[in-house]
C-alpha cells in the first residue's frame, strides 16, 4: 500500500531471520515492542535511513549500533504518559476501595459489603517517588482528591517541587514511614532495582499501600508480599512485574493487592498517538527534514573533531549525577583547548543526555534532554576556551549538590583519541571510564590502598585499573578503582567503615 507518498511494506510476525531479509531494501524500519532490531538487521538495512519505535521505550533497539551507521532513530515519547498516569490514578482508586476484589465476590454469587470495606483518599498522604512526566501528572489528579502530596526526588529542585505544589522529602525511607499511599514512577537502573525491598518495607506504617507503574524489578516482589502477608503494609496493586509476561508471582494469591498486566500504555488513544507520531518522525526523515523525537544524532550532524567526545561526553555526565546524588541547581559545561574553537552544543547534549538518562522515567534523546532539564530546575551553562593548562582538550563539569561541590574531567588522549578521567572532585586522576568504578576519598595516610585492594579481594572483585590523587590543598586523597564486575554494596559498606576513609561510592557507568 502507499501513504504519504511512501510504499508501505506491513509484515507481522516475522522472525529474526525473516526481518534480516525484509529490511535490505528498506528505507523505513517501524516497529513494536516484540520486534528486536540487533546490529545484524542494521547491516542488513544497508537502505535504512531511519527507525521507528511507535512507544517510548528502546529496549529493543541497538541505538548505539544505529547511530555508527548514520541510521537515525526515532520513538513516540509522549504518546503514552496521559495514559500511564490515568492507570496509577485507577490501581490506587481500585486499591482503595478493593474494587476488583469487590466485583469477583459479586459476580461468584456473594453479597460481603463488610469484607471489602475501603478508605478514603481525602486527606491521605500521597508519596510520589519519581517526579518525572508520568509522577507530576499522577499527582496533579491526585491532589483533586484532597490529597497531601510529598515525594523523593534527589534530581528535582526544590524551587520545581514548590511549583508542583509538592512537598520534596530528601531521604526515601522518611517517605515511606510518612505516606499512606506510595506511587512509584523510577527508571530501572543498578540503582532502583529491588529498591522497595525488605529494608525499606520495614519503615512503611502499616496503613501504607504501594501502587507501581514503572517498572518490574524496582520492588522484589517477595519482600512485598511478605510484607502484605504479614500486615506489615495494607496493601499493593502492580501493573510491571520483573519477569514479563508472567502468570505467577507471590502477588497473586493475596486478597490485599490487585494486579493488571502491564497495563499502563494500553489505550485506544495510546496506541493511535504512538502510531501516528511514529509516522509523522519517519516521515519528516525521510524528506531530511528536522525530526522532533530522534534519540541518536548522525553522526554527519557533527564535526569530525567534535564527533570522537559523543560517547565520552555522556559517560561523564552519567559520572557526574553518581557522584552527585542529588539535584544541582547550576551545570556548568567547560570546554577547552582546541574542542574550544567547534561548536560543542552537541556535546552539551550528550552531557543531559549522561545526566538525566539513570534518573528520569522516560528515554531521554538529543531533543528532549534541555526540556527534562528545565522541568527539573536545572540550568545548563556552556563555556567555551581555546586555551587549556594541561590538555590539548579538555571536558569538565561542575555543580553544587545541596552543599558539596561535585567536579568531574576527562580527555582523548593519543592517536586513538582512547577516553580517560583526568578529574574527579577537584582531585586529579588519570583512569580510563570503565562500567564498574569505585570512588573513595580518604585521608592522605600510609595503608589506605592495601586495606582497599584487600577488601575488594575478599568480595571477589578483580580490580582492573586504579589511580590515586590528592587535591589542591593535599589535605584528602582520592581513589579511583575500576573493577571487571560490579562491586558488592556489602564491600562498599566495609570500605566506608575503614579508619580515615570519608566517603565510597560504588558507581555504574554501564
């Protein structure tokens, strides 16, 4: 068939193989979910202008892959959050007054008013963990209800909060004993994964009932049902679970939660937005016009000497937030030496894209990364300099997270332009980014690496490459350890308990 002037191939249930084979002449790639376009369909699209995903996640698609072949690729981000957050808003209600349960008593021939008693939202407390697109939306309908909104948000502002009309709660476990509804609205990182677990379900008050959304996997589901079996919580209702699709959890046979199978998305409207913002994207680039929603830029869109800092520019910004925590409320972007005299806004894109990436609950792109910034009150300052003391390039990021200066730094060092740390917390250091790194500060005194290596060794983590500094003053040091795997949060524990160590902080750079 033919639409927009643009011959339409639609094929549905195809193979790996049988994709391989459809997409060498194509121009155009559209899919779903279920559809994985690896590296072996991009080199078989040898055609291929551009991807399209009619969704907002991008699991499946090898973006990386993508964009070393100029392929450019596009998804429908927006196309889902109304609905989404009308889902949260519905499992909570349906928590509250045991709706489902209600209306399976009912229609198995039993009248038990009394059983499925429920309670009102009108004064309840509401903690919204995430306040990303989908978390606001979910508490501006909430707070219709009379609501008393709070939520936990290391990387929103506080000026943002107050905006929103929300009150910001700096430590998760407060909210959780505070709140008697909690909604979660979390990207799936290293860090959130089993982050509702056993430990923090302890601090929950017994009223408390958990609504999640998001993602499978941010709460271990045995904890939670432990939790709910024992009446230490009142009450769940789950639409992602960690293993998907599923037909069995320690959730299902309990009468206190109510489940829907990854439900969020699926609306008539949904689908439709998904489906025609994904043919207008791919459309628009086709005619090599400007496309709203692309997540990778080509790499002909930037200049030869600028091109090789991409992937080293977002790696930093991801380090940056590790080491943060927390919002900044400035992000100064410096570039220096010979970097200094090309446009670099590319870069600085890629920095957002690093930042915000582990800490927002939607892809972040090219495109959309300045507006997720601003809707979190972060202001992105880029400077510029021809000049540089130590370099021949140089990339630095600097920010205030709540009192504590955080400073990162790296280069291209060599005729492979091969990517190193140079600067960490206004120490300087000399390590390639790995995916696995450990930072430690500690005070500058003999043993501090053996009692490190030696702690490290113990947990079965091999370290791959490490570096040391001392800062200006000399008072403090720095270690920078790279590991082959991830560093247990037992080990990371160990080492912040070692005698003259000021802090350790495990991070994942993936």
């Amino acid at each position: 068939m033919r639409a927009a002037g643009l011959e339409v191939d639609e094929r549905l249930g195809m193979s790996a193989d049988e994709l391989v084979e459809a997409v060498r002449d194509a121009a155009a790639l559209v899919i779903r979910s279920a559809t994985q376009v690896t590296e072996a369909v991009l080199e078989a699209g040898t055609d291929l202008v551009v991807v399209g995903r009619a969704g907002i996640g991008l699991d499946n698609v090898d973006v990386d892959a993508a964009t070393s072949r100029g392929v450019m690729v596009v998804n429908a981000p927006q196309s889902n959050v109304l609905s989404a957050a009308e889902h949260a808003a519905a499992l909570l209600l349906a928590q509250a007054r045991n709706i489902p349960q209600a209306d399976r008593d009912l229609k198995a021939g039993k009248w038990n008013r009394s059983q499925w008693e429920g309670v009102e939202l009108n004064g309840k407390t509401l903690g919204v963990v995430g306040l990303g697109r989908v978390g606001v939306l979910v508490a501006q309908r909430l707070l219709a209800f009379g609501m008393q909104l709070v939520a936990y948000d290391p990387y929103v502002s506080a000026d943002r909060a107050r905006q929103l009309g929300v009150r910001l709660i700096p430590d998760l476990t407060d909210l959780v004993r505070e709140a008697d509804f909690v909604t979660i609205h979390l990207p799936k990182t290293p860090e959130t994964l089993g982050l509702f677990g056993a430990e923090l379900l302890a601090h929950a008050k017994p009223t408390l009932r958990i609504v999640n959304t998001a993602r499978g996997g941010i709460i271990d589901e045995t904890a939670l049902a432990d939790a709910l079996r024992e009446g230490r919580i009142a009450g769940a209702a789950i639409d992602v679970f960690a293993e998907e699709p599923t037909t069995e959890s320690p959730l299902f046979d309990l009468a206190n939660v109510v489940v829907t199978p990854h439900l969020g998305a699926s609306t008539a409207e949904a689908q439709d937005k998904a489906g025609q913002t994904i043919a207008e994207q791919v459309v628009l680039a086709l005619r090599g016009e400007f496309v709203p929603y692309a997540v990778n830029v080509n790499a002909s869109e930037a200049n030869a000497t600028v091109q090789p800092f991409l992937p080293l520019a977002e790696r930093l910004g991801r380090l940056f937030t590790a080491l943060a925590g927390s919002a900044v409320g400035t992000l100064e972007v410096s570039y220096e030496g010979e970097i200094g005299d090309y446009d670099c806004r590319v870069l600085t894109l890629a920095v957002l894209k690093g930042v915000l990436g582990g800490v927002v609950d939607e892809p972040v792109s090219f495109v959309n990364a300045p507006q997720l910034a601003e809707a979190r009150g972060l202001d992105v300052r880029e400077t510029t300099s021809t000049s540089a003391s130590d370099f021949v390039n140089l990339l630095s990021l600097r920010g205030v997270a709540g009192d504590r200066p955080v400073h990162v730094a790296a280069t291209l060092f060599g005729k492979r332009a091969r990517p190193r740390i140079v600067g960490i917390l206004e120490h300087s250091v000399d390590i390639p980014p790995s995916s696995h790194m450990l930072v430690v500060r500690n005070d500058d005194t003999p043993g501090m690496i053996g009692k490190v290596g030696t702690i490290l060794g113990d947990a079965d983590v091999n370290i791959a490459d490490m570096a040391v500094g001392t800062n200006a003053e000399g008072a403090s040091a720095l270690m920078v350890i790279t590991a082959s795997t991830e560093v247990p949060s037992e080990a990371v524990e160990r080492v912040r308990a070692v005698d003259g160590v000021l802090d350790a902080k495990a991070i994942e750079l993936g």
